[in-house]
C-alpha cells in the first residue's frame, strides 16, 4: 500500500501535519494536494484547534511540484496554469486565512513551492541544515505559491530578484539575517521548539490572534487612513471576546490569564 502522503498528529490545542514521502524530499503531488486541503479544512472546522504546525518527514522539508507528474511518457511536459488555479493558490490562501497561527518548522531543504508554502506560513522556524531554494528558475518556471509577492515583502527587491533569477539555495542562517523567516534553531531543538511555539498559541487568545493576522495580511493594500479604519474595526471585534475581559482581569489581578479562544461573549 502507498504512504500517507502526509501524517496529522493531534495535540492539545493544536494539530502537526507532517509532508511524508520523503524519498522525494516530500515533493508534492496531486495525492498530497487533496490530503492536505483535507486536513487543513478539519483543523479549520475542529473548535479547539488553535495553531498549526506544518514540517516535513526525513531530511527535507518540501521540494516542491514533483516533477514526476509533469513529464507525460512521451516526453511531452504539462501546460501549467491550471494546477495553480486547482491546488497551489488556494492552499496558500488557505494557509493565510487560518483563523489561528500557523508555524512552519523547515527540518531541512525547502525548494520551488516548498519554499513558498513555508514563508506562507506565519512563522517560520529552520533548522541551521535547512535552505531555501527558489528552484524555478532552474526549470524555466516563475516563482510561484505567492514567492513573487512575499519576497520582496520580506527581504526587499534586490534580494528577492537575485534569491529568484538565480536559483541559488539561501541557508537557514541568511535567511534569518535577512528577515527572511523569523528564527534559526539548531536541528535537534527544531521540533521541540516549534511545539513549543504551538503549546503557547494553543494558551493564546485565538480570535485576537486571527484578527491581527488580518491585519497584518490587509495592510499591504492599504494606506495608513484605511489601516487606521481597519484596526478600529477589528480591536471592536477584539474586546467583545472573553479573552479580552479575561486578559484585562487577570493583569488587574496578578495572575496568569485563562484564555479559551472562543469568539463570542
Ligand atoms: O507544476 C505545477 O503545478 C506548477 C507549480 C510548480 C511549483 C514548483 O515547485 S516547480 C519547482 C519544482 N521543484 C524543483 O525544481 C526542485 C527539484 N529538486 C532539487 O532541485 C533538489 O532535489 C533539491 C535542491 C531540492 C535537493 O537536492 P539534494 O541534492 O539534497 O537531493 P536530491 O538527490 O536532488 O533529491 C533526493 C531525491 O528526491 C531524488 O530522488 P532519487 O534520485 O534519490 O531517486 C530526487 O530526484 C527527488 N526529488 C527532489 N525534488 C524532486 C524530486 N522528485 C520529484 N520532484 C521533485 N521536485
């Protein structure tokens, strides 16, 4: 029988989806597409799920398409567009619009897609023996999975014009220099921090958290008089949660909240 294409493990308040075909460095086909839509969608519905970890089994994170399913036996390669339009943008909107964290712990190489489902997420955490490979232009394709727009957001024109023309790998290291992703951890500590990061958003006041990702994700298009509009918009939904009045009692207090991350009051 086939390996799962990928594993779900569940944790109090959170959920672990492993990408697992790794004699292919987790390469992503269509099988591993519709099983992860799956699982993102039941994280999304399950109330008490409140973050998400994403990584990958063996010794790379993701490579990206598996090329495999784009050579047809007659040597002929796939006309591309529609796949993006199926599978790659709506997992990246997907991976946006979850309404809790979503932490990447990159165990090792993250190339094309990969790469860019990984800086999708809202946190990203390497391991030092990760990289980041925009591998497209290695094949003649465009960076894809949202890369062209989250580049030069995260390391600025100059750097994401050079990481995308050239192909070259950017190690854990540099990629934490520049902004790229938000920490290197040494490989060992890797997971154990990562659900460590997890377990603490499992604790955190969810609905907040998922208003702040809107705005941060909204703030792009918008000028500083709509942004204002924005979070005033989203702090009136904020202090109608239970978490609000429980974070400000229990400052009030001296005592460590009890946040449930339910919506309404
Ligand atoms: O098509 C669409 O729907 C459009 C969307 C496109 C999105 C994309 O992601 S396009 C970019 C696709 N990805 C790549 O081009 C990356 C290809 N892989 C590599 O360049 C290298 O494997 C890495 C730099 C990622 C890692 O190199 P290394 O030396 O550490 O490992 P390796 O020996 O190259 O790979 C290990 C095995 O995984 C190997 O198989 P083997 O020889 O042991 O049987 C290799 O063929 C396989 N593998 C790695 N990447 C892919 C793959 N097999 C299929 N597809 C892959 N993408």
């Amino acid at each position: 029988m086939d390996e799962e294409p990928i594993l779900v493990e569940r944790h109090t308040g959170y959920r672990v989806i492993t990408l697992n075909r790794p004699q292919r460095l987790n390469a992503v086909t269509e099988a591993m597409h519709r099983s992860l839509r799956r699982a993102l969608t039941e994280a999304e519905e399950d109330g008490d799920c409140r973050a998400l970890l994403l990584t990958g089994a063996g010794r790379g994170f993701c490579a990206g398409q598996d090329l495999n399913e784009r050579l047809a036996k007659d040597g002929k390669t796939t006309v591309l567009g529609n796949a993006l339009e199926i599978y790659y943008n709506p997992l990246v909107r997907k991976l946006r619009e979850l309404p809790f964290p979503v932490v990447a712990a990159v165990n090792g190489v993250a190339a094309g897609a990969g790469a860019n489902i990984a800086l999708a997420c809202d946190i990203v955490l390497a391991a030092r023996s990760a990289s980041f490979v925009q591998a497209f232009a290695k094949i003649g394709l465009v960076p894809d999975a949202g890369g062209t727009w989250l580049l030069p957001r995260l390391v600025g024109l100059a750097r994401a014009r050079a990481l995308a023309l050239t192909g070259e790998p950017l190690s854990a290291e540099k990629a934490e220099a520049w902004g790229l992703i938000w920490r290197l951890v040494e490989d060992p500590e890797l997971m154990r921090e990562a659900h460590k990061l997890c377990a603490h958003f499992a604790a955190a006041p969810t609905v907040g958290l998922a208003l702040t990702k809107r705005a941060l994700e909204e703030t792009w298009d918008n000028d500083l008089e709509t942004q204002l509009d924005l979070e005033r918009e989203l702090q009136r939904e904020a202090s109608l949660t239970p978490d609000y009045a429980e974070g400000v009692r229990a400052f009030l207090q001296k005592r460590p909240p009890v946040f449930t991350g339910r919506r309404a009051r």
